[in-house]
C-alpha cells in the first residue's frame, strides 16, 4: 500500500488530473483453469496476488489452513505500526498469533460520476482459523466489547456489542460459502474513525472477508476478490458496492470506472501531483445537525482561498468534503478555513492529506 501521506461542489475545474488511459486486464488475460483438491470447493479464481494488487488467487472453501505468514508480524521491527499492532492486538486478546493480516484501504468516490479510487490509509485484519465453532472478535477501538460467539449460519444473530455486528454477518456469509465453518479468531483496527470523513465500513468489510478466506484456505493461495465483492453484496446490500470494488481493486495514481465487466477492469488516470495539486479531506466537526451548514461555509472559505474543486467523498453527503488545491496555495487554504472558524468560536474543521493508492494486499 502506499504509505500513509505525507461535498458539494463540481470537480471539473480538476479535470486535468484526471485522464482516460486504456483499458486493461489484470495479469494480462483471464485465469487459466483452476486445480482443486478432491472435496474442496474453488471459487471462480484469478491468478495469486504476487502478481499485483489486482490479480486474485485461488482460495477453497472449508479447509482450515492459511500457514503463519502473520505470526512474526508482531515482532517485526520493520513491519508498519498499525499491522504489528494488529498481530499483536489478535494474541494479546486471544492468546494465540495470526496466521494472516490484511490490510484494505479506505475508499473514495469522484466528483466524475462513476470513479472510485482508494485512500492511502489502511484498516487491517488478524485472523487465525479455528475448529471449534466459535467466532471470536475483537477491536482496539471496543476495547471493552470483545467477544466470543457462536457461528450459526442462518436464524437471528446472537446477542452481541453493536460494532461486532457487521463483522459477524460477514463471518457467516463466508461460513455460508464454506469458509469458516470451524470458527475464526479476529482483530480488526482502522487508522481513521468516522470523524475523518471518509467510509469505515466497506474497508473493514473487505479486510475481514479477505483475512477469512485466507486462513480457511490451502496455503499459497489467496481470495477470489470479485467472488468477495458478490458475496459482500449480498451479506450487507445497505453498503456502497463501489467503494468495496476500490478496496479489492485500485491502483495507485488511478481511479476505477464502475461500470465495467467484472473481469475486464477499466482505469483513468487520476494523480493530482501530477498536475501540481494535492488532494485533501476537509471533515467539519460539531453536533450533526450544524454540519451540513458548516460545511458549506468551510468550502466557501476554501474556494475564496484558492481550491479548485470539491465533491463529497461518498454517495451521500456528510460531514466532509475531497478538495483539489494548488500547492502552493495548501497551507493558506487552511489557514483561511481555520481563522473563519476560530473567529466564529466554531471547532475548526480537520485536513487529512490523501495520497492515491493501490488495492487490498496480505501484509507479509
């Protein structure tokens, strides 16, 4: 992924850091036929993910294998903070290491209508294969909500903390397909909150159904991203499809046109450095009901100060906005919002500096 940098207006006047390049698939053709182990169930698969973040393996329903490729990542002194904390998170609370981690990234969409791309911030999953029956989940963010659950694959679901809710589902989706039947332990952790702005749900949906399937899997083979997609889809349709299509499948410095067949994915260029501008999330703070007022206001503000464009990050407006700004006018557009803000004894709305960045990967 590339390392962590460093709504409602139109974003054609940013036209220029966004253009049409070919279309293209991935690992250069479709998958040759695919080899299963007598009584295994292999997805409709592409090739393993060292190919690229948008080549897809192979990965079999109801085997419960995935190595200890994450199990060192704990003690690694060069691995990322956030996915050694995750490996560490996933012993700590269940006293045993994972077997894979996956970090996905947060998603955004385009003022273009129909472009998707992804953020250079993770959220990261931990998990290890069980064979008991028994989900465990746990988070940093609930620290007080772990919890150990039985899987069942259809009926109501068991009473559990609301944040574990989500992930749950997906558990028995997957369980459903034939992942996971034996039970799965899990760590799920963001580097954003919601506050930030952007989508936290289909990122964490994605790392865990990637992780999943990974530990149920043969080793060295890996999720089949568009059989995820489907599968996400189904379990959890009040989602935004598009953002997990970007999780599964950007490139850095490209935006994904939806739209497109599945299996034939098409990109367009979208690098603002590129065109001397830089891409920041401006996420307004406050009790809900000010926001949309507020952060009307804050863009006015950064119009006046020079930004070229603004559109909000997801399907339906919210507390933030994306903005393109000219470099060299960045730290004034800022500082304008904040002296307006501050004046009016309001808080003072966040920045977050996007770097445009590439798909979901297993962090080895």
């Amino acid at each position: 992924m590339t390392p962590r940098p460093g709504p409602a207006g139109s974003a054609t006047s940013g036209a220029a850091a966004v253009r049409e390049a070919p279309s293209e698939r991935p690992g250069g053709g479709e998958p040759g036929p695919s080899r299963k182990a007598p009584g295994t169930t292999a997805l409709a698969g592409a090739r393993p993910d060292t190919a690229g973040p948008d080549t897809a393996g192979l990965a079999t329903a109801g085997l419960a294998g995935g190595g200890t490729a994450g199990g060192d990542l704990a003690r690694r002194a060069t691995a990322d903070p956030l996915f050694r904390l995750v490996a560490y998170a996933l012993e700590a609370a269940h006293g045993r290491p994972p077997a894979a981690v996956w970090s996905a990234p947060y998603a955004f969409r385009l003022g273009s209508p129909g472009l998707v791309a992804a953020a250079g911030w993770p959220t990261a999953a931990a998990a290890a294969p069980r064979d008991d029956g028994l989900v465990r989940l746990s988070s940093l963010g609930h620290p007080a909500d772990s919890c150990d659950l039985p899987l069942t694959l259809s009926g109501p679901l068991p009473d559990a903390p609301a944040w574990a809710v989500r992930p749950y589902t997906v558990l028995r989706a997957l369980a459903r397909a034939g992942f996971g039947r034996g039970g799965t332990d899990l760590h799920v952790q963001g580097s954003l909150t919601g506050a930030a702005g952007l989508a936290t749900a289909e990122p964490a949906d994605c790392a865990v159904a990637l992780a999943v399937a990974d530990v149920h899997a043969r080793a060295e083979e890996r999720p089949d991203r568009a059989f995820l997609a489907r599968l996400l889809a189904g379990a959890l349709p009040e989602g935004d499809d598009g953002l997990r299509r970007a999780v599964f499948h950007a490139r850095p410095g490209r935006a994904l046109l939806l739209g497109t067949r599945p299996r034939r994915r098409r990109y367009v260029s979208f690098d603002p450095a590129a065109s001397g501008a830089r891409l920041v999330l401006m996420a307004v703070r406050g009790e809900a009901a000010d926001r949309p007022r507020e952060l009307a206001h804050a863009l006015s503000c950064a119009r006046r100060a020079g930004a070229l464009s603004a559109w909000p990050p997801g399907q339906r407006p919210g507390r933030s906005l994306l903005m393109l700004l000219p470099e060299d006018r960045r730290a004034a557009v800022r500082a304008a919002v904040a002296e307006d803000f501050r004046g009016r004894g309001r808080p003072v709305p966040r920045f977050l500096n996007i770097a445009v960045a590439g798909a979901a990967r297993r962090e080895e």
